[in-house]
C-alpha cells in the first residue's frame, strides 16, 4: 500500500511526535510512505528515517500558515505521478477537496490536534475572526475526509461542538503513541520503580508554548 502523508512542518511538538509514530508504524507494517513536509527541525537529525521518501517541498511560506502550506504539498502531490492508496493530512483541511477530486479511490484521513478556534479566546480580535472564518470553510471540507482522527474523546467533544455540521460517524479516537523505545532494554520495559531507584538526577518539565489555553499549571502539578 502506498501510504502519503502530509505534515507541513515538522517541529518539536505533540503532533510531530505524533507524525514520526504514525511513519514508523506503516514502514514496520511494510509499507511503502511518502511524507511531504516544507521543514523538518534539526531537532531530529538523529532519527532515523529509513524506508521513508522525504519530499520537502522547500519554498518560502510563513511559518504557521497551514492552510496555504496543506494546498502548497497537495499540489505537489497532484502533480507527482502517484496514485497513494491513503492519504495522511493534519494541521489544515484546506486540501481535502482537491485531494478527493484527484484520487477519489483512495481514503483520506485527517488527524484533528483540537479545533484551532478554541485556541484563540485571549488573541487579538483580528486573529479570533480570522480564526472563526476559516473554521466555518473547514467544517464544510471536512465532510471530504474519509475518517477524522481525535487524540482524546474531550477533543471529539470539542470538535463536534465548532464543526456540528460533521457527521459524529467520522470521528475516531486514536490516542497520540509514546516513545516507548527509550525506555526499553531489550525485550523487557523497564518499570517506573525501577527507572527512578538510584536517580539523583533532577526531573526536567519542556514546555514550548505558554499559551493561557494549554493550562501549564495542570502540567506543572501532574509532573
């Protein structure tokens, strides 16, 4: 199976750990994905993408601007001569229309972060209308995707609420995976005792958006 997905910048975030699982499980499975990105972060220089076509589609767009970035690589994708079997897009359902058009047999998924218009309530008033425009065009391309892909049933809730006009049967909760890689030896998981027995070592909290809406202070108190 040809398996494409588009993530416009691969940053250092949930969603670009979220990507990099999604990637690696269909080249476990065997296969064949290409990821069309316009960046990917020297964050993960030391990943190994084996088995994985990078096409990044270098060309000078604003940093954030996923609607216009999500038509930029469909476009590309269009044009490239494939015929994907499945189609992975987050972050913008901007291209959703032009995709179906182009490859009506293939399925095309959309994994859904949360709904960006409930992300904005402290912004600028130009941003918050902004915002609120391009959710009203978004809940009509939604209904191209075949599946929309939730990271929580609170987030299913919360995305039936700006976008009622989708059909509750599209929505599926899938979990975002952890790297549980790195905290392997061999065939045996090390337990949580057993990591924390003998270590001195102070516990470091990374958080890189101090956004009134990702309510830091549950974070703080979880870790």
């Amino acid at each position: 199976m040809l398996v494409v997905i588009l993530h416009p910048e691969q940053w250092n975030g949930g969603s670009d750990r979220c990507t990099l699982g999604m990637i690696k499980h269909f080249v476990e499975l065997g296969h064949r994905v290409i990821w069309y990105t316009t960046m990917i972060d020297c964050y993960w220089n030391a990943e190994l993408f084996d088995n994985v076509e990078i096409r990044d589609v270098n060309f000078p767009l604003h940093p954030g601007d996923w609607w216009t970035q999500n038509i930029l690589l469909a476009w590309q994708l269009i044009f490239s001569g494939l015929v994907p079997d499945l189609v992975v897009i987050d972050h913008s359902a901007s291209c959703l229309p032009m995709l179906k058009w182009r490859f009506p047999q293939a399925k095309i998924l959309f994994y859904c972060h949360f709904p960006q218009q409930l992300v904005i309530p402290t912004r600028f008033f130009l941003y918050r209308w902004y915002s609120r425009m391009i959710g009203l065009i978004e809940g009509m391309l939604f209904q191209k995707a075949d599946l929309i892909m939730v990271n929580s049933h609170f987030t299913e809730s919360q995305f039936l609420r700006v976008m009622p006009e989708v059909n509750p049967s599209r929505l599926i909760v899938v979990y975002p995976p952890c790297n549980v890689d790195a905290i392997k030896t061999g065939d045996k998981a090390i337990s949580r005792k057993q990591r924390q027995h003998n270590n001195k070592r102070y516990t470091f909290l990374s958080m890189n958006r101090f956004w009134p809406e990702k309510k830091l202070d549950i974070i703080v108190k979880a870790a």
